[in-house]
C-alpha cells in the first residue's frame, strides 16, 4: 500500500468494503488514512480495537465511537479538543487553515 500515494490511501480508506485492503491500509504511515479507516462502516472488531490503541488521539477517538470496537479507552475531557472530535471527510481536511483548531502544548499523547 505504500507504493499508493497519501490520497489514493485515503480514498480507499473512506470507500473499501474489501477487509483485507482495510486491514493494510490501517497501518498507514499517515494518521488521515488511518483515520479514515476507523471511521469505515466495513472495518472488523479486529481493526477497530486495534486503531483504539493507536497513539495519535485522532485516530483512537473515532475508533472508540466504532459500532464494531469492543474495547474501552478512557479519553480525559480536556483532550478532546475540536480536532480530535472533528467529523469532517478526511479528503477535505486542511487542518492548518482551520478556524476550529484548538491546540494544548501540554497534551502528551
């Protein structure tokens, strides 16, 4: 998958039903199609729970809100900016132009 491009990832990351392509693609280098992934309706608990553990937060919230993840992690209320929170198609976020960004230099994740 590595020879795909960041948006050709992420293409297939919001449109697969393939578990098999879902499964690879969920361990992309890049945090979007990660994300992207743990918000597919085709994902399986496996993927799920394993994209919960994923060390970037907004990656593991949207996991966390999965139908389909079975685990539990506990996301402390101040972290949960806008950004990790935010519902937009990964495709069109370009989060350095926006307003919504909320940043905590103290956050360690």
């Amino acid at each position: 998958m590595e020879t795909y491009s960041q948006k050709e990832q992420l293409s297939k990351a919001i449109e697969s039903n393939s578990l098999e392509e879902l499964h690879i693609l969920h361990l992309s280098r890049y945090m979007n199609v990660r994300r992207a992934v743990a918000r597919n309706s085709n994902i399986n608990t496996e993927i799920a729970n394993k994209l919960l553990m994923d060390p970037v937060m907004n990656v593991s919230y949207m996991a966390s809100l999965h139908p389909k993840c079975t685990n539990e992690r506990v996301f402390p209320e101040e972290h949960l900016t806008s950004c990790v929170m935010c519902e937009r198609d990964e495709r069109e976020l370009i989060c350095d132009n926006c307003n919504q960004k909320e940043y905590s230099s103290n956050i360690i994740y």
